[in-house]
C-alpha cells in the first residue's frame, strides 16, 4: 500500500509539472503567482516545481525590465528554446525528412535522406535511424534530447509500436518501434523515448500543439500526398479509433465502380484526388495504368496550362471538396487544415475543392467550415511527429490507443 501511494504522488506530481509545461507553452511570460492561479495549485508548490523545471531545463526566466513603479516585480516565466529538444521524422514514400525542435516547435537543424533502391521496411528503417542519429551529432553536446516521434504512411497501433498497412509502401504488420529502437542501441540516442503515429495523425499535432493561436476544435488536418489521410483532434485529444484506423478518409469511396485504389477498393477518395489522380493514364493490355509523371511535372503542365492536366487537377479538387463536405458534415469542425505536397499546386487544386464545399453549404443554408493551410508546409508531418513526442510526455496520465505506453515500454508485439 506505502508503495502504491508513494507512486500515485509520484505520478500526480509529474502531472503537475507537467500541466506547468504546457500552460506555460501557450501563455509564456506568466509569473508564479499567475501560473499558480491559472493551474490551480498552492504558490509554494508552484515554486518548488518550477524551480525544478529551470534546473532541468524545461522552463527559463527573465530579467524584469524596471519600469520606475514602486515594488518588486514578479519574473516571468518561459519555456527554455535551447536546452531540452524534440526529434520529429516523417517516413515518406521516397525519402525520409528529420528534424529537431524546440518544445515550442521551433526547427534547431533538420536533415532529408533518400531511400537507396530497396525499400523494404528493415531498409528504411536503417536510413531512418541514420538520419536521427546525423541530427543528433548536429546538435551541442549540452542538448538533450527528450523524445523522437515518427510519423508514418499508414494505419499505426501506437500501443504496441505496430504499422499494420502501409499501403504506397507495401508493408504491413512491421514492428516498426521494436526495430527502430533496436536500430539506436548503443548509441546517443539509446532509451529516449520513442512515439509513432500515422503522418496525417502527427501533422494534426502540430497545428494543435505549435500553434501559438487558440487551436480549434474539432481540428482537422487533412494529409494529400501520394496517399490521404486526416489527423482528428477533439478535446484536445487526438481520435485514433479502437485499433488506430481512424482518419483513413483516403478510403471513403467517393464514386462507384471509381478508378482502384492501392487498398484495392474502386472510387476511393484517395484514387480520385489524391497524387495518382492527376497523373496521366495510359491503357496497357486492357488495364488502366498510372503513367509515369510525378507532381513536378504535373505542376510544369499547369503552368503551360495543358488542358489535360487542368482538367485532372480540377477534377481531383472538385473531389477534395466533397470529401471536405462529408467530413463537415460528420465532425462539424472549427477548422480543418489542409497539408502535403498536392496542396503545394494552389489554386488550380484548391479553388474548385472550395467551391464545391461552399456549393454544399450554401445548398443546406449553412456556413461552410473553416479551411486553411498548414502553416508548417513541407515540415508538417516531421514537425507534427516532434509535437506528439510532446503530446505524449507532457500528459502522462493519458493512455494511449491500447491503454499502453510509450513504445520504449511497450510490450513486444506477438
């Protein structure tokens, strides 16, 4: 009993550094007495853990600038920019893109390496663990780094640091946090905690944790890369679903017998609107067949303005739009922002996705939803897997997907 009640207050009292970290995180500047007051803790406590926090590098002080008014000024508080950091990476498709942060998602280096010809997962997992370990030899020798996240092309089990489908990849069921920690034994970054999610997922973190602005809520973040996914936020926590399926909106069916998608399904959201919808098609042997054209190319032919290839953009717009009304529709969300390299094609792509959702709207006599961009741009998965590293560490009494823990701790997947 002793040791069960020595590790509750253990446990509460790292839920109240905690909530310190992360109050101060978005209203920086506050005093003690402030914090204390907005926390809802004694001052005396407040004390005690923040002078904790400094020692450790969590939380800095200011000088007070003297303003020529009677009495001791109180000292403001802030998250320290340099001492504690965060690794976030995006595993693509083609490459993969690290970078390390500040806990308040400012980029201190970052570092893209490209897959070599294979691209198994035990052989992009070895790029990976490269990289993160390039980044961190970057990095001053006085720098610690608290925690890597990773974010993936595919339906994730943070639990148990399983990708079950990477479908653009071809892998699946990959005990990808067990040989991504294998992978850094015995090296700088052995035992820090490690965090894995879907990319869509972690770029949703992002704009919730970084954003120095009010988040919105429901957030949305709708991913169009090679594939589409959404990252749902509500209550300042991140749906994931009962087996960490949720956000697979690429695989809404949008159109009947539509073009197959790479889950194998026809008219997927993911096949009329994301990178391979605006790709020409050529016919092989009867099979309708993706031709070789990547998005540079796509976005050349925009600007010669070929009538092919703005008839394709407008088209896989039209249909981001009506993806965007059923997610309206089922989350009523206060924002949904838009990421990945397709939105990079501007308005070609995002005016007729617009109007069709302001179509629906004005339809149903409602107010269309708010849409934006990612204010991150091409750094918003990696950014967003920094940020739920920590998403994850700054609310420790918040169980994962499986009520497990963090991937370091986990238990080996079966």
């Amino acid at each position: 009993m002793q040791a069960e009640a020595a590790g509750s207050q253990q446990l509460l009292k790292v839920i109240n550094r905690m909530a310190l970290v992360r109050h101060l995180c978005a209203h920086p500047g506050l005093s003690r007495a402030d914090l204390a007051g907005a926390v809802g803790l004694t001052k005396s406590t407040v004390s005690m853990l923040v002078r904790e926090l400094i020692q450790e590098g969590w939380l800095a002080e200011r000088e007070v600038v003297a303003t020529g008014d009677l009495g001791r000024r109180p000292t403001p508080l802030f998250i320290d920019p340099g001492r504690l950091l965060l690794l976030g990476a995006e595993v693509g498709i083609e490459s993969v893109r690290v970078v390390a942060t500040s806990l308040t998602g400012e980029i201190q280096a970052s570092t893209v390496t490209h897959y070599s010809a294979g691209r198994s997962a035990k052989a992009c997992i070895a790029s990976l663990a490269t990289a993160l370990l390039k980044l961190r030899r970057q990095l001053d020798a006085d720098q610690q780094v608290l925690g890597i996240g990773v974010g993936l092309p595919g339906g994730v089990n943070e639990a148990r640091g399983v990708l079950h489908f990477a479908p653009n990849l071809g892998w699946r069921d990959v005990p990808f946090g067990a040989l991504l920690s294998e992978k850094l034994q015995d090296s700088l970054l052995a035992g820090v905690p490690l965090f894995i999610q879907n990319e869509a997922d972690v770029a949703a973190l992002g704009e919730m944790e970084f954003n120095p602005a009010p988040a919105s809520d429901p957030l949305l973040y709708v991913s169009i890369n090679q594939g589409l996914g959404a990252g749902v936020i509500v209550g300042d926590r991140l749906l994931t679903g009962s087996r960490g399926f949720a956000g697979e909106v690429g695989h809404m069916v949008l159109q009947l017998n539509g073009p197959r998608c790479s889950c194998g399904r026809r008219g997927c959201a993911e096949a009329l609107v994301a990178t391979r919808a605006m790709l020409g098609r050529k016919e092989e042997d009867g099979e309708d067949a993706t031709a070789l054209r990547s998005l540079s190319e796509v976005r050349a032919h925009l600007v010669d303005e070929d009538p092919e290839t703005l008839q394709a953009v407008s088209s896989a717009g039209r249909y981001l739009g009506v993806l965007l009304q059923n997610l309206a529709t089922a989350y009523d969300p206060g924002c949904i922002v838009l990421g990945g390299a397709v939105v990079e094609l501007g308005e070609p792509f995002l005016k007729p996705a617009l109007a069709t959702l302001n179509d629906y709207a004005a339809a149903a006599n409602l107010t269309p939803p708010s849409v934006r961009t990612s204010r991150f741009g091409a750094n918003a998965v990696a950014i967003g897997a920094a940020a739920l590293a920590r998403y994850r560490l700054t609310r420790p009494a918040l169980p994962l997907t499986d009520s497990g823990v963090a991937v370091a701790e986990a238990e080996e997947p079966a």
